[in-house]
C-alpha cells in the first residue's frame, strides 16, 4: 500500500476508538505527515509529543502554543537526586549537600540522574570531594554538557571503552545483554579478572556498574526480573558518537556504496558499524587496522548482502583484517561468507543470527581465537565437526542443529552449547559429560537416550539452564527420562518438550524458571510442583497437562511471580485455595477453549496483569465479576494467518 493509503486506513480505524499515542524525543521534522491519521473525534484523543527541537513543536501543530517545561524545583530536584542515589527523604546525614544538588544541575532532570549515578558508585565520604569537582566546571559550558562530560571523566578507565562501545549501535538501538556482554569480551575490554571470576560474569559486573551510573539504560526485562536489552540513553548518545569517532574509536557508515572500491585513504578506523556496507573509500592499507566490523542492514533484497562477501574475499586475498577480532552481521539477510573464513585468525566473535544462511563455512573451525559462533535462527541445519577444533569456544548457539561428528576430545572452555541434536545417539559419543564448564545446554534427543541423556546432564555440576526436548523424526514429542536429573543442584532454568512418564516428582527441586510443553501428564502437577520452594515462573505450555480439573493448594507456590498456561485444551476449572501463590503479579491463560471457571482467582492479592488471549466468554465475563479490584486485564484475540 502506498502512504496514502495507509495513511487513510489508519485515520479511519483511529476514529472508532479513543486512543492516547506517545511520540517521545521527535527530531525530524516529516512527522507532521504522521498527524494526519490522527483525527480528532472529539472523544477525549490525545496525541502527545516531546521534542528538544521547538521549530518540530510548531511544525506539528501551529494552532496550539507548545508547552515549555521548565526545570524542576528545588525540592522536586533533591527528591529525584535521593531517589537515584537509593536514600529515603528522611536522610539527614545528605542535608549539607541540599543547596549543591540543584545549584550544579540547574534543575535538570538528566544532569541530577548523571550526577546521582556518578556519587551512587563511590563511598559517601568521597561525595563532597566529587561535588566539589563538578561544581568547578560551571561555566565553561551549558550545565548538562558539563555533567555529561564530568560523568564520563568519574567512570573507571576500564569501563570507558565499554560505553563508548554502545555509539557503535544505531540511536536507541536495543541490544540484547546476551550479545553484548560477548561483543564485550571478544573486544578485550574485560582485561583484569579476579581469582576465580569467569570472564563473562566480571562483564555482566561491568554493565551492572554502567546502568547504576545512568550511562546505559535497560529497555526491557525478562519475566525473570534480570535485563534482557539495553541502550544508550540519547541525549548521551548525541554526545558520545562524535566523540568515539574523533578519538578514532569508532566509524559509522550510512551509505550504499560498492564495497569493493578503494579509492581514497582514511583515517585509522579501528572498529567500524555501518548499516549498508564497509566505507567505499577506505584504502587496503588502513582497513588492515579494522578491529570490529559490525553491519545492520537486515534488507532482503540488497545487493550490499552480497558486497560484504565480496568485501571480506577481497581482504583476505590482500592479507587484509589482520587484527579482525570481531565480524557481526546479525540481522543482514543472508551475506555471502567467504570460503577461506579461516584466515581471520584472530576473529573472536562470529555473529551470524537472524541472517536465513543455509551454510557455514568449513573453515569456521580454523579460526583459532574463535569464544563465540552465533547461528540462531539461520537455515543452516548441520555444522561441520571442524568447529571442534575451535579450542576456545566459549559460546556456540545453533538452531537445533547435527554436527557432522562428535569431537576427538571435550572442550574445557566452552559455557554454552545452544542448542545440538544427537537424535538416538548416546550423548557420551560427543563427550558431553568432559563439557564440565558448560552453564547453559540444549540437547534434542530420542525416547533411546533420553536415559543416557538424563544421566550425563547429572555430572555436568556447573550447569544453570537445559533446554531438553525429545522427539522422533517426525518432530512428534517422545518419553523423556527425569528421575536420573532429580538430584541436580545448580540447574535453576529448566525447558523441557516430551511426554514426562516416570513423574512431575522427579523435576529438580531448585529450580526457579520451569517450562512443561507436550509434556501430556495425567495427574495434576500442581501439588507437586507448588512445592519446589525458588520457583519463581511457571510456564505450562501446549499439552503439557491432559487433565479438567487443576488445583493450587494452601500455602504452596510461595515466591511464584508469573504463571502463563497456554493450549491446555481438556482443562474446565482451575482453583487457587486460600494462601496458594501469595506473590503472583502475571497471569496468562492463553486458548484454554474449555475453561469453565476459575475460583480463588480474587485471593491473588498482589496479581498486576491477568492476560487472556482466545479464551470463551463466559470465562472472561466470570473473570471480570470475580476480580472487583482493580488490575491490567487485558483480552486478546489470535486470527488465521
């Protein structure tokens, strides 16, 4: 559909319903073309938006007198300064510091938050030495730009590189932890680790400092409670992208060029993002010096696809990224690798997610300094066993792959291994149990190993998350074996896919993230599993249990915050008892077609959010009588695709 029309589908649809709509940060000037869906059917619409850029204010409405807001007052800044530094109001020990606060930041909101992150790190007693230095700048420049730079300045040296890092993403990208942390660490950044410290948790330890500081943002939140993706906050990104790339830190390029031309020089670029393609004018004698190499371009039909193939063969032809340590292209629709991929001898970090490959190359295991090889979500459905020859593995995340043979010997490095597929082979002929070290495993197997299955994944000792399903060749869900995993102590986030017979009774009992899918049990497992007493989120997927009739009993469940039950087709009547789940905030019940009723569901008093998606309504009209109070309750409908 061309703009027009979707500008008129959407003006159409918008008028049938009152809607509140948020444009938060708005800095170009188009968006007035997006206003005029928004018609004004006098039903109390609202549109509201945020700009820093008065000029965007008048633009999208020029009948209306923008509103300026002012900075925050005195007693409003000092609240939002104890609020970011974790004081109660009440703290009188801070009282010497109330006339500084608001006298260095001017009353601004993102100044007081920067401050407040900066002293949050540091003892108390080195507050006043610290305010004292910030208020030494006033007057060089604008109040925000001093605490900005003085912001930065306070950060330890070892976790400015990690900041400047973020500049390398798009504005307000969201990054996942996950690839972060690993970005992190092939980069070198985590130099310094103390006795016993696995790399990847001092990382985790550097974000965890970044975000207290308010130099780095979460975006969203796993169920969990632990971030799952981050950003650099705007107003700092603005700041910080010019200046990594002054410093020579960093490039971005934004333009489609032909990526094999080299014309011209350029200035030393150490790691490079761009969301087309490598700087057309970059010379082969300072693309040498290329460090990262980090692409965003996730168009189908690009020809840049296929020139960042061409690209790296020219390169390698050339001798060229000799200090490459890191080649990310997840998102970038199917780029063309080339052969001799193991040239790249000090390629750290392979990024190869969400890009539809059908292949990887053979060479992959001749990568010698390879920590991280990221498949997830490609077509590729077998890997060559030369990847065992990658002694440094440290992370391999597939997508249900076979790997042509099992290794000649275990891997001592290697912490995660997402997600292999041994079929009915014994999982001993790839060494599993040597895999010591490994945190986090996903196994597919066949109801002929899942004994032996079972039994290795006991000796793994270090092991936090499985995901284990078990299946024919047909993708039909087969017997899993539990009891021999019964006594694990460490495993805390368990998946499990397959018929469970030998009983929900055999489950780990330290869990703290459990989900059943096409588990097809017979017998209630709430009694049983209301006893596992870390379990914070319980998913019940499709199948997982054949019964009508499930219970919650007293005093079972008791630090269960999220409980989501999905296609659970021959369920009639769900009951909590008085004292069942006393810390449940979300509720989903999704297209559970036979569900009666649910009674005790008002005994939930600390239930936040009740999602129901495809569910009958008499069951929702039953919910709606019962939940008097007030909660998110929020109905959704799945159509045919």
């Amino acid at each position: 559909m061309v703009e027009e029309e979707l500008s008129d589908m959407l003006f159409k649809y918008l008028m049938k319903h009152r809607f509140l709509i948020v444009l938060d940060d708005v800095q170009v000037q188009s968006v007035f073309k997006l206003f005029r869906c928004f018609g004004d059917a006098v039903n109390g619409s609202r549109v509201i938006l945020t700009t820093r850029d008065f000029n965007i204010a008048l633009q999208v409405d020029p009948w209306s007198s923008p509103l300026k807001l002012g900075p925050l007052t005195e007693e409003n800044s000092w609240s939002l300064f104890l609020k970011k530094v974790g004081r109660p109001k009440n703290s009188k020990e801070l009282d010497n510091l109330r006339g500084d606060i608001p006298r260095i930041c001017d009353g601004l909101p993102v100044a007081i938050v920067l401050l407040g992150g900066v002293l949050s790190a540091l003892d108390y007693k080195e507050w006043s030495r610290v305010i004292g230095l910030a208020e030494q700048r006033i007057g060089s420049q604008s109040r925000l730009a001093n605490i900005v730079d003085f912001g930065y300045d306070q950060l330890p040296y070892v976790l400015k590189p990690c900041f400047l890092y973020l500049a390398l993403f798009p504005k307000a990208y969201e990054i996942p932890i996950r690839r972060l942390l690993q970005l992190w660490l092939a980069e070198g950044f985590v130099q310094f680790i103390p006795d016993g410290t696995i790399p990847e948790d001092e990382a985790k330890r550097y974000l965890e400092e970044l975000v207290c500081r308010n130099m780095i943002e979460i975006a969203k939140w796993k169920s969990n409670g632990s971030p799952k993706t981050c950003r650099m906050p705007t107003y700092l990104y603005d700041v910080f992208l010019p200046k990594a790339n002054d410093i020579g830190f960093l490039h971005v390029h934004h333009r489609k060029t032909d990526c094999t031309s080299t014309d011209s020089p350029e200035p030393h670029i150490p790691r490079l993002a761009g969301k087309f393609g490598v700087e057309s004018s970059t010379s082969k004698s300072h693309i040498r010096q290329l460090r990262s190499y980090v692409s965003f371009n996730s168009e189908k039909r690009d020809s840049s696809n296929s020139g960042i193939g061409k690209f790296l063969k020219t390169m390698i032809k050339r001798r060229g990224f000799v200090l490459l340590k890191v080649l990310d292209l997840e998102g970038v629709y199917k780029p063309l690798l080339p052969k001799k991929l193991g040239k790249l001898q000090n390629l750290r970090y392979l990024g190869l997610r969400w890009t539809g490959l059908d292949t990887c190359p053979e060479s992959v295991g001749d990568l010698p300094c390879l920590e991280t090889l990221d498949l997830k979500y490609t077509n590729v459905t077998t890997l060559p066993s030369s990847i065992w020859k990658a002694k440094k593995l440290r992370h391999l995340y597939m997508n249900e792959m076979f790997i042509q043979k099992p290794p000649k010997e275990s891997s001592p490095n290697l912490l995660t291994l997402m997600e292999l597929h041994i079929g009915a082979n014994s999982p001993n002929k790839y060494g599993l149990e040597k895999f010591t070290s490994l945190r986090k495993l996903g196994l597919t197997c066949h109801s002929e190993s899942a004994k032996k299955t079972a039994e290795c994944i006991l000796q793994l000792s270090n092991l936090q998350t499985l995901k284990l399903k078990s299946r024919d060749p047909f993708g039909q869900p087969v017997k899993l074996v539990l009891a021999p995993m019964k006594e694990h102590r460490t495993l805390s986030n368990l998946y499990l896919f397959g018929q469970i017979e030998d009983g929900i009774v055999n489950i780990p009992r330290n869990l703290r993230t459990l989900t059943l899918s096409m588990s097809e049990l017979k017998e209630d497992p709430m009694p049983e599993l209301g006893m596992l007493p870390q379990l914070n989120i319980l998913r019940l997927f499709a199948c997982s249990y054949a019964g009508s009739e499930m219970t919650c009993l007293a005093g079972n469940f008791p630090n269960l915050r999220v409980l989501k039950m999905w296609k659970l087709e021959e369920l009639e009547q769900w009951e909590v008892k008085e004292g069942a789940m006393p810390q449940l905030v979300e509720l989903e019940i999704r297209v559970c077609k036979k569900m009666k009723s649910s009674v005790g569901l008002e005994k939930l008093a600390k239930l936040k959010e009740l999602i129901l998606t495809d569910m009958p309504q008499d069951f929702i009209k039953d919910v709606r009588r019962r939940l008097g109070r007030k909660i998110l309750l929020t109905n959704k409908w799945e159509f045919p695709s």
